[in-house]
C-alpha cells in the first residue's frame, strides 16, 4: 500500500488556526481526564483519609508508568512527525510499528512489578497497616494491568502525530468518562455491584484505560491514513528506529520519572509533619492536573507541529506556532493561579477536608499556585526541546528543577518545624528552571532554526 504524496494540515493551515485544531481537542482530553483525576479522588476520601494517603503514596510508581509510557510516545511522535514532514513514509511506518513492541515491552515490565514490589514500595512511606493494605490493594491492580494505559499512550501519540488530535481527544475523553462512570459504583456497591472500596477505584481506572486503548487502535486502524499498522512489521523491528525513538524518549523518561522521584521525597518529608498533609500534597496534585493538563494538551499539539515545519524548513511557521503557545499556556495558568488563591477552601471541601486538613491545605494551595505562570513558559520551551530532538535539556531542566532546587529547599524549609513554610520551595524551583529553560532555548533555537533554516 502506497501513501498519497499530499501536504499535511501541519504545512499549509493558518499557524493560529493549526494550533488550535491540533491542541484544543488534546486540551479538552486532558481537561477531562483531570477531572477523572479528581473525582477519583474525591469518591477515595469518602471512605477515609487514610484511602486519601494510600493512593496519594501510589502516585510516585503510577507516575513512574506515565513517564515510561509518555517517553516513549513523545520519541514515537517526534521521528514519525519529522519523517512525515520529509515525506518519509516508510520510516514514519516503521515508527509506528516498532513504538507498538515498545509498548508490549513496557506493559510486561510494570506487570512483574505490581506483582512483586507494590506493597514493598507502599511499605518504603509508611508503617501504618491500614495505609498499606489501602496502598497495595489500589496499586497492585493498576500496575498488573497498565497495558490499558501503556497502548492507550501509545495510540492517542500516533493520532497526534497525524494531526489527527480530535480521535485523541475521543479515545481519551472516553476513556476518562467511562472511569468517572465506574467509580461510584465500583466502589460504593451501585446497582447490584459489590462495595470494592480501594480497589473499585483502581479497576475503574483500569477499565477506563483499557477501553481506551481498544478505541484507539480501532481510530488508527480506520482513520489514520498516514501510517499502516501491521503485525508483521511489529515484530520485525529496526534497531536505527528503535535508537531513534529512544534518543528523544529516554530524556523524556527520565524527566517525568524525576517527578515520581520528587513526589516520593517530598511525601517522605511531608509524612514527617503528618499523614493529613502528606493527603494535602495528594490532593494539590489532583487541583493542579485541571490547569496543568490543558497546558500539556497545548505542548502535545505543538510537538508535531514544530517537529514538521523544522522538516520542511518553515521557520516562519515555528515562530509563530512560539509566540501564540505562549501566549495560550500562559493565560491557562495565570487563571490557575487566580482560582487557587480565592477558593481553595472550596476546593478542599471537595476532597471531605477535616479542620486539619484545611488548615494545612489553604495556604498551600495559595503559595504553590505562584509559580503557574512561570511553569507554563518552562512547559511551552519544553516542547521546543522535544520537537527538535533535544530532549536533553528538558531533562536538565527538570532534574535541577525537581531534585537539585526543590527538594533540598524542601527539606530546609521543613526544618523549620511548619509545615506551611514547606512550600514555597515550588516557586524557588520554578525560578530556577525558568531560568535555566530561557539559557538553553536560545542555544537550541540558534542552532535548530536559525543556523539550519537560515
């Protein structure tokens, strides 16, 4: 089968109007699957707080499977996207094959780890038993079967780096509404099912991952007409693809993986203090994810577009596609910002907030949300960094980020005996990273655009 030799959407539409198309359906995904996040949460802490904590200290290994998923996904889409820019059809195939075995290659790997390391890496935060019977329950379901978030990751990439973002956002939208569906009545007992508790939340989401990914393949199988996916060339992979996707992945990995790290430290800290505001930090993270993910929707829709206006040497259209993703993410997260500083007493009632927990919790949601704008301009240089297979120093960026500036400030805030003064060790980070970001894009832009493109 032969591909048609036809401009893309991606070097032809109206910069604007491409930006638009290609990120608002994933920022309506994501906004969605935010949501899903936290009404997730919110059925979880009307059962205890010690649920609350439990799948709070999950996170940093859920995470960990996002960032392998996601890694790989970004690596995929950038050299499928950059190829398809070069009218390089058999290599944007094999792109797509080959990032399928990857992901069957990560799926097995999480499998063996929820069955033999869950309740030890619960047991790593905590001694409490109720907390690790909650903990391994939720986190051994979902890591024996992330094969639904592992290929769900992987088909909604190879639809984004198509330009076709809106099956994206209906594989995932369906995914996420599907668990916000099943989570009552998996885990209260609704309509005949038995009450799971813990465990209802985890096979919700597992349900809702698993049909998307089902969805996914069948978008790419009946509307993707860019790539053919086929058995034979998934088990006949390329080791120059394989380097390739990896070259850009691995950074990527290892970025989001320094976040699972940052999380588990920073709830090792906070336990210290309490379980409540370990559960306070859980819960920040669910709040953040509603202006962060619309944010990360906008990157993902930037990637392929950078990725092939810098294969088809359209400088013009780079520059424009910068400025007006800036502008967007940093209008997001100004909104963020200004939610969390007049409500947030609202937004913890949600979450069933003890007196303790409020106390804790409104002025941490007030001092970390500071830092918004500051991360939407790191998060949009980011994708600079991704697109021109440069992830190295969005790598740099996070790990200074996360674990040379925010968890040492972290823990020296925290010696101070209150736990209030814990945070803004988020807003010295975001400085820092901003800081570093602007250094490294001016070299990347230099050297990827300027010299290159001229």
């Amino acid at each position: 089968m032969t591909h048609e030799i036809r401009e893309n959407k991606m070097g032809i539409m109206p910069v604007k109007q491409l930006i638009i198309s290609m990120s608002l359906p994933m920022m309506i995904s994501m906004l969605v699957q935010a949501l899903y996040n936290i009404v997730d949460s919110i059925y979880v802490a009307r059962l205890s707080e010690s649920a609350l904590t439990a799948v709070t200290l999950a996170f940093p290994l859920q995470n960990l499977m996002i960032a392998l998923g996601s890694g790989t996904g970004v690596g995929i889409n950038a050299l499928l996207s950059h190829s398809l820019g070069m009218k390089r059809f058999d290599r944007s195939d094999a792109a797509a094959n080959t990032g399928l075995l990857l992901t069957g290659f990560n799926s097995i790997l999480f499998l063996l780890i929820g069955f033999f390391g869950a309740e030890a890496f619960i047991r790593t935060q905590t001694a409490d038993p109720e907390i690790i019977r909650y903990g391994n329950t939720y986190l051994g379901i979902v890591t024996v079967f992330s094969s639904g978030i592992f290929f769900q990751m992987t088909f909604e990439r190879l639809l984004q780096s198509t330009g076709l973002t809106i099956y994206s956002m209906i594989s995932q939208a369906a995914g996420a509404v599907i668990n916000i569906i099943l989570d009552p009545i998996l885990i209260f007992g609704l309509l005949g099912f038995p009450a799971l508790g813990v465990a209802g939340a985890a096979a919700a989401t597992v349900i809702g991952q698993v049909s998307a990914a089902c969805i996914g393949l069948y978008l790419n199988r009946t509307r993707n007409r860019e790539i053919h996916l086929s058995l034979a060339k998934v088990f006949h992979p390329k080791l120059e693809i394989v380097q390739r996707i990896y070259a850009v992945g691995i950074p990527s990995i290892l970025m989001i993986s320094i976040g699972s790290l940052m999380t588990y430290l920073m709830n090792l800290i906070l336990i210290a203090f309490s379980t409540t505001a370990t559960a306070v930090f859980g819960v920040y993270f669910k709040l953040q994810s509603f202006f962060f993910m619309p944010v990360f929707g906008l990157n993902n829709g930037l990637i392929p577009v950078l990725a092939y206006n810098h294969g088809a040497r359209e400088k013009q259209r780079i520059d424009e596609a910068l400025r007006f993703s800036l502008l967007l993410a940093i209008v997001i997260m100004c909104f963020g910002t200004l939610i969390m500083n007049l409500f947030p007493a609202r937004l913890l009632g949600f979450f069933n907030a003890s007196a303790e927990m409020l106390k804790i919790g409104v002025p941490a949601l007030r001092i970390i949300s500071l830092s918004f704008p500051l991360a939407a301009v790191g998060i949009v240089l980011s994708s600079v960094f991704q697109a021109f297979s440069q992830s190295i120093y969005s790598l740099i960026v996070s790990a200074g980020r996360q674990l040379v500036v925010l968890i040492p400030s972290a823990w020296l805030l925290a010696q101070t005996g209150n736990v209030n003064n814990v945070w803004w060790c988020f807003l010295i980070a975001e400085f820092m990273a901003l800081t570093l970001s602007l250094i490294f894009f001016r070299k990347v832009y230099r050297e990827a655009v300027e010299e290159m493109l001229g």
